[in-house]
C-alpha cells in the first residue's frame, strides 16, 4: 500500500466483515468469542451494525456465508452503507484475481474508492 495513504482513514464510513470474524475479533465490544446468535442478537440492539446473509449476492462462495456491516460509531449502519453487500462480494471476487485488480472496469474503480476512500490505483489495491 502506498505511503501516502492514511490508512486510520481507510472505510472511515464502515466495512464489511464476515460474521465469524466479527464474533471472533469483538466488533461489539465484550463480544470477542460469542456464539453467532449471541453476536447477532446483541447487534440488533447497536444500530452501527448491520448483519445480512451473502445468499443473494449470487457471488460463488460468498452466497454461502452471512456478513456484517459495521459503521462509525453513532451512525445507522443501513443509512451509511458504503456499498451494498452484493456490490462488495462483487469486488472483493475481482479483486481476489490477479486479472481482476489489473484491469478493474470504471465501476469497480469507483465501487473501491466509494468503499476505501482512496483511489484505486496498484498501489493502494496491493496489500
């Protein structure tokens, strides 16, 4: 990733995340290794998260597997949706290809700065 990029303003409006991941890592505070159930039915009480299953994104492999939004705190999660989980699980599968990140069409461009905040140039998609 380029040097130039602040990377504490990367997704600054929020991200995606795959629901064990955020049960395993806290996303609500004092969640870390909380069931599945537990993690969604605390999320439904804190309007920064947003919980949606991949089924209807009719992305191979991320059809799969439910996912959740988390937004700055304070926000309403479904009000600041960078971009929708199918446009994300879209992306996120170009983006897993080396074909796909060289040659992202404008809208995948702009889905990645909408989501990121930077520009989608090499340097910034390389990780």
């Amino acid at each position: 990733m380029s040097s130039a990029v602040d990377t504490d303003r990367l997704c600054a409006g929020g991200f995606w995340i795959e629901l064990g991941n955020a049960v395993n890592i806290g996303v609500i505070d004092g969640d870390g290794g909380a069931s599945k159930k537990a993690f969604k039915d605390r999320a439904q009480l804190n309007e920064s998260i947003h919980v949606e299953h991949g089924r209807n994104t009719k992305v191979p492999l991320f059809n799969k597997f439910e996912f959740v939004y988390y937004s700055a705190p304070g926000s309403r999660a479904t009000a600041s949706l960078s971009l929708t989980l199918a446009r994300w699980c879209k992306l996120c599968a170009k983006l897993g290809s080396e074909i796909g990140w060289t040659s992202l069409d404008q809208r995948s461009r702009a889905d990645f700065e909408e989501y990121t905040g930077v520009a989608a140039n090499p340097d910034n998609i390389l990780v």
